[in-house]
C-alpha cells in the first residue's frame, strides 16, 4: 500500500512542525502543503483507514473534540469567522481519510465561500502558503492549543 499519510503518520518523531501540528494516540494534524490559504489543516487518523465508517469508538470519541479545538485556535489565531470541517478522502493517493479544517476569514470573498474554498488548495507551488510559513503557524497553533 502506498498511503502519503501513513508514510508520515510512520515518521511522527522526525516530522517537520507543518507535519505535526498536534498529536495524540488516535489522530495527528498537518498543514495542508499544496493550500494557498494559511491555516488549512487537515486531521487524520494514525492508522490507516479509508472510510469513516470503520473508526474505532475512540477514534470517533475523539474526532469532534479535535474539530472544535482546532476551529477554537485557529480562530485565536486567525481571527476566522468560523471554519469549515470537510472530508472526501477521494483523491488519489490520498484515501486515507482526513478532515479539512478551514478557517473561514470574515472577508473571504463570496466566489470562495462553502465548497468554493477548495480553490485555494492543489495551488502552483509559487502561490502556496511557504512551508517556513506553515512551520511557524504550527508552532503558533501548538501552543494556542496547549493553553486550552
């Protein structure tokens, strides 16, 4: 099997900040690396899984409260209206299941509002938001989320 996510989910402890925003035994949060958006996070599990369906109890325990406190630092963080939580999980190489977790910015324009927010991620490499960018933001988001 070739899994991006599980290949990294198997480096947790040389992973770069962007890579490991925040972990525990069930779930880990990256950055997304292709967004343009700063703050794009993506939660997924530590083992392989391709369906929500087949999450453990715990794993599903725990999936909300990951929701609600990424939403809540990002929000400190970023001053985002709200977030949005979206999972597909059907792109290639990429079945491992994952939620998006998006801030929602108050002057996000309309033309990118709900699913539209999808434009801003599988971006050109020159209009990403840098990986020093998403290192720092991680560091950033890890300590908003040790206070709470």
């Amino acid at each position: 099997m070739d899994c991006y996510t599980c290949r990294n989910n198997e480096l947790i402890d040389s992973l770069p900040a962007r890579e490991l925003v925040a972990a525990d035994e069930h779930w880990r949060c990256a950055h997304a690396f292709d967004s343009a958006l700063p703050g794009w996070l993506i939660l997924v599990p530590r083992r392989h899984v391709t369906s929500i369906a087949d999450l453990t109890d715990a794993e599903a325990a725990s999936l909300g409260t990951w929701q609600v406190r990424l939403s809540r630092a990002l929000r400190a963080l970023s001053g985002c209206t709200k977030t949005y939580v979206v999972q597909f999980a059907e792109q290639e190489g990429f079945a491992h299941v994952h939620f998006h977790v998006v801030p929602r910015m108050p002057d996000l324009p309309d033309e990118r509002r709900g699913p539209r927010i999808f434009g801003y991620l599988g971006v050109p490499e020159d209009d990403r938001f840098g990986e020093q960018q998403q290192d720092e933001l991680a560091t950033a988001l890890r300590a908003q989320l040790d206070l709470g």
